[in-house]
C-alpha cells in the first residue's frame, strides 16, 4: 500500500501534486511519502507485538538523514553497514544503543568510531573481524557486544546478485563451524557475544526460505545455550519483498512474517531484531522523470527521458521492472502503445524498459517510476557529470526538499589539479 494516488487526473504525493513538486525542483527527482515509511515501519512493529523486539531499518535502501528521523521517531533502530552509515544515522539523532553494525568487512577505524560513540551490537563476519574487534576494544578499555552471522545454506530463491545465505556466498560463517566460532568469541575478553545474526537475500517473495533459514537458528541457540553461550537476542535479518508490479505479484504480508518467526523462534524467550530495508522503502518512493523526446525508431518508438540509468540503475543492474505511470493520468478509453522508455547516458544499459505499454506520450510529458525508494538514490552515481538528483519528502500537504541538486560548479570543482599541469 503506498500514498501515490491520481486525483482529479494527476498524480499525487499523500496531499500534493507531483506537477507542484516538479515545477519548484526541477526533474528528474526522488519523492519519497512520509505516511507510506511510517505504515511499513508500523507492519513490522504490529507484526512482532507481543514478542520484546527492535525492527532496525536496514538504511542502506535509502538513507537520507530525513527519512532516517522520520523512522527514529517512531521507535526504529537502525542497520549500519559502514562508518558513512554510522556517521548518517547517529547525525539524524539515532542513539548508538539502537544502531546494529553489520557489513563484511569492518576495518579497525569503523569499529573504534562505532565503540566510541556508541553500539548495539556488531554482527561478525568472520573470524578474523572477531580479533579485530576484541583488539580495538580491550585498546579503548572497552567489551564489544556482538552476534556472529552463520551461514545457513539455504537458497533464498531470489536474484543472483542479492542472494545471501546460500555457502558460497561471503556472508557469516558456516552453520556447521559455529560451536567453533562461538567458543573462540566466548575466549576473546575483549568481547560479548549476545546472540545470533542471519540474513539470506533480499526481495524473498516466499516465506519457505526464512522458515529453513530460522528453524536452523532455533536449532543452533538450544545448541550454543548448552554449550554455555549466553544466547538472548535473534538478529533475523531483512529480506521481505515488495510488489514491483500492480498485477501479479504478491509477497507475503508483514503479518504472516512476523507469525512465522513467532512460530519458529518465539519459545526461545529471545530478544528479536529484524533488518528490513526494502520493504520500508521501496513503495514509499517514486522517480520523477520527464519526457526529452519521442523518437521514431525502426518498428518501434523511444521515450528519452531526462532521467537515466546513473539516477536509478536497478533496470540495468538487477534487470528489475518498475512500473513507469504518467504523471497526468490518461483519459479513460485511450489506447496504450509499446515504447521502449530508454535514458540520455551512452549505454544501450541505460534501458529502463522495452516495449512497454503506455498511453500515448509526447516531449515535455512527467512519468513517475513506482516502487523506485529502496536502492536508487542511494546508488546513483555522477556518471556522464549529471548532477546527483534531489530527493523530496511529502507529510500531508507539505513537502521540503531534503537533498538538494548540487550545481555544475560544486561537481566541477571538487576535482582538483596537481601542481605540474
Ligand atoms: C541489505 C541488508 C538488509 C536489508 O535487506 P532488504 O532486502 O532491503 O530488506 C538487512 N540486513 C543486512 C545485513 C543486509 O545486508
């Protein structure tokens, strides 16, 4: 469910007009519903009632510092897998005691500014992030509270690329190895170790994966707790997937979600976190674009954009579909025709769709691409020097800009040129 409705035959964002917000910044841009970030956190939150949980957003998907607050003040954690996060979440006013430090590779300086400024929890890795954690604790006189991410081995059944649980993939360390593992962290003083941590992909449209994935974590905690380990907090990760098209997809609900890790884990008495980024994101956010040109091709016609792979790359990287919908919503009865709805940069990758349907379109034209608020603003790039895009968030009938275009000369001059030239 998101805020993005037509009313009187245009496009809106909660209370406002997309025409409103693209004639005050300019396109292309992210608009972000600040209503539809507060219902998804809220799903989840609703979903674990009664079981003593965190749901940390994971901020990778989209980590504006407003989006960050607008989540932190409705109770949300955060998922941090760098220092730049770190920095952005605790710069939002996320306390340190709500922040997660997960990623594959920590160095030395994000764990020592991470344990300085304050820490939930590291998830580990690997081994050798364990000594180095327990080093740059004991050397700051301080205990690093951790979990250690297993491997599960089972197949998430998603897109290659976002696949995370399966052995060969880098994440965590083996199921099999971890009484092994626990023990050397139970040896290091320099640490604590709290718990368990699992993620196993992203954009899951089935709930059988996390039922395998979770069964094997309750198994594991009878396991380390008879070993000894003080096993008190279940960090289960994100992964829960969105509909990227209206028609036919549909991921399993929150609800059903938070039933199934009552189900497979709720007699443990642990602690539970969540890590979802996604499904927070993804539908609460839309890419604004307009029409350049409608170009006549060979059997077909191109819609070029001012928006293009550099400002959302999901197409060319994931070969992931969005919906792309007119901004003026078209008459009833009018007839769609296929274009492929491409971008300016020179790539034949910067395609964000091949012979879609869409009511007829001509230059000048506003298309919004749905589902765009998980991994798009946040992995652009200035690729062709075409400006970062600003991000806009709408409450109501407001909206404020929250990231703004940077000007020609601000990219231009952040290169700088050696004496000799
Ligand atoms: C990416 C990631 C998430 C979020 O995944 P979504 O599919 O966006 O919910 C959570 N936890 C970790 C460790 C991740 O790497």
């Amino acid at each position: 469910m998101d805020h993005f409705l037509y009313r009187d035959g245009a496009l809106y964002a909660e209370d406002v007009p997309l025409t409103d917000i693209a004639a005050a910044v300019g396109t292309p841009f992210y608009v972000y519903s600040t209503a539809t970030l507060l219902r998804h956190f809220q799903l989840f939150d609703e979903a674990l009632e009664g079981t003593d949980h965190l749901v940390c957003y994971a901020m990778k998907a989209a980590s504006n510092q407003a989006i960050l607050r607008t989540l932190a003040q409705a109770g949300a954690g955060m998922d941090v897998v760098s220092m730049g996060e770190y920095l952005r979440a605790k710069a939002a006013g996320v306390p340190g005691e709500k922040i997660v430090f997960s990623g594959v590779g920590k160095t030395a300086e994000e764990i020592r500014v991470a344990l300085e400024g304050g820490v939930r929890q590291f998830n580990v890795e690997s081994e050798p992030e364990m000594e180095a954690i327990n080093t740059v604790a004991l050397s700051l006189g301080k205990v690093a509270p951790i979990t250690i991410r297993v491997n599960p081995d089972v197949d998430a059944k998603t897109h290659a690329k976002i696949a995370t649980g399966k052995s060969e993939n880098k994440f965590g360390i083996p199921i099999a190895r971890a009484s092994a593992v626990y023990a050397h962290a139970a040896a290091l003083p320099g640490l604590q170790v709290v718990g368990i941590d699992v993620h196993i992909g992203s954009q899951l449209t089935d709930l059988a994966p996390f039922e395998a994935a979770y069964q094997k974590v309750a198994d594991l905690t009878e396991r380390l707790r008879a070993e000894g380990h003080d096993i008190r907090r279940l960090d289960l990760g994100g992964g829960l997937g969105i509909p990227y098209t209206r028609s036919n997809e549909a991921p399993p609900l929150p609800l059903d979600y938070g039933a199934l890790i009552k189900r497979t884990l709720g007699h443990l008495g642990c602690e539970i976190e969540i890590e979802p980024g996604r499904l927070i994101a993804g539908n609460a956010g839309l890419m604004v674009s307009r029409v350049i040109y409608v170009k006549s091709g060979e059997g077909r016609d191109f819609l070029i954009l001012d928006g293009a792979m550099n400002d959302l790359i999901r197409p060319a990287m994931y070969d992931a579909h969005h919906d792309i919908v007119p901004v003026i919503e078209p008459e009833p009865g009018v007839e769609p025709q296929p274009y492929d709805i491409v971008g300016p940069v020179c790539e034949t990758g910067d395609t964000f769709a091949k012979g879609r349907l869409m009511p007829p379109l001509a230059a000048g034209d506003l298309v919004a691409f749905r589902s765009a608020g998980a991994y798009g603003a946040v992995m652009s790039s200035e690729y062709n020097t075409r400006p970062l895009i600003p991000e806009v968030l709408v409450n109501g009938d407001q909206f404020a800009v929250i990231r703004a275009r940077p000007s020609f000369d601000e990219i231009i001059n952040r290169d700088t040129i050696p004496v000799w030239l």
